[in-house]
C-alpha cells in the first residue's frame, strides 16, 4: 500500500459514490465490470465518464448500451503524447471525477497525465507484477512457462507497469491452455479484483 496521509484524519463523513473516469481502447470488459459492480451495490462509486482512443471500438459500444458519457480522443489527431494526455485531464476535470482508472489502455502515458490525477490514476495489467510488464502478459507467461500468473491493480507512476500494487489475482497456468483460454481466466479474474481493488481505496482516496 503506497504512503498516503494519516488514515486519522480521514474524512468518513463523505458517503457520495466516488466519481471515476474509466480510459479504454479496446473491448471493454473490464468497464462494463466495473458499470456491473456498481449495480450490484459492491462498488461505491459512479462512472461519470469513458474515454476511448479508437473511435467505435468495444468499449464505446458499451457505454452507449450502459448510457454512460463516453468521449473519444483520437491518438491518430491528437499526435503528441503529452497534447492527449492534457485532453484527458481537461475531459475528466470538466466531469469532476476523482480517479481515473485506465482498464485496458493501450497508449503511454505522460507526467501530464500521472501527475494531473498523482495517485488517483489506476492500471489492470493481466500478469503478477513486476513479472510480465508491458505488452502482452498473458503471452509472456506462457512463453516463460510459469505455473501461476494472475492480474494486478496497480497505481500508474513514470515507470511503465511499476506503480504501487494495491491487489493482485493469481490465476494457474494449465497444460493445455491456449493465449485464448488463460486470456478468458485472467479476464474473469480482472472483472472480480478491479472493483474490489477501486472500492477497498475509496476511504484512503477520500481522506485526501
Ligand atoms: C486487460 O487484460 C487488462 O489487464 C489490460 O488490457 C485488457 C483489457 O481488456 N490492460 P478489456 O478491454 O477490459 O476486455
């Protein structure tokens, strides 16, 4: 658990749902977990926007279902890492959300971006981290022939993948999985620690 202020100070008086913003680029399962958890009442929090990077992909198809804002910012006209990354920030200050988790965002990030929302920024990464950072964990640890992988919740800081953990997952490996079937066990895996993961921080969040 990363350094934060002292838990006594904490401000328990605030009950309102914590207001996240969810980054995706691609299919989207882990939002629409993270929507589902809401309903269900195990995740104190709203979704009060999505961002996506690639115009109709999954994601955005889900917040239109779930009727949930969804703006795109397209890394093809907004070239320059740091020009998105200020996007970003100015789109969920404007929608007053408190932390961004980035559930399945395939572009860095910047300084921009880590430090507009410090330790309020949250990454799913489909491998027990440190082991298997960047692209493709779940190929990684069959590659590496490891018996156990999982996910990791972590908080995003400069270096790639190797931010605070604050809960992991752990998934075994079977001998006859494919990228397809470890892929679909970690994702199952994701769907139940991300939201547990957001909710467990939200009285440290909140004492900020
Ligand atoms: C997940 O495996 C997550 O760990 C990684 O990207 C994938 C996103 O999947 N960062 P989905 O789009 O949420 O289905």
């Amino acid at each position: 658990m990363p350094a934060f202020s002292d838990p006594s100070q904490q401000n328990q008086s605030d009950q309102t749902p914590l207001r996240i913003g969810v980054m995706a680029s691609g299919n989207g399962s882990n939002f629409e977990a993270l929507a589902q958890a809401i309903d269900a009442g195990t995740l104190a929090a709203e979704i009060r926007l999505l961002v996506v990077n690639n115009p109709g992909c999954g994601a955005q198809q889900r917040a239109q279902r779930l009727g949930i804002p969804c703006t795109v910012l397209d890394h093809r006209v907004l070239r320059e890492r740091e020009r998105l990354d200020q996007a970003l920030v100015d789109c969920f200050r404007s929608a007053a959300v408190e932390v961004i988790v980035m559930a399945g965002w395939m572009r860095i990030v910047t300084p921009v971006l880590i430090n507009g929302f410090a330790d309020r920024l949250v990454n799913i990464h489909p491998s027990l981290l440190p082991s298997f950072k960047g692209l493709d964990g779940i190929g990684q640890a069959l590659a590496a022939g490891v018996k156990i992988t999982g996910c990791s919740v972590h908080l995003v800081t400069a270096e790639l993948d190797g931010g605070p953990i604050l809960a992991q997952a752990a998934v075994p490996v079977e001998e006859k999985d494919t990228h397809a079937t470890l892929s679909e066990r970690v994702h199952q895996a994701e769907h139940r620690l991300l939201p547990e993961a957001i909710n467990a921080m939200i009285p440290v969040w909140r004492q900020g």
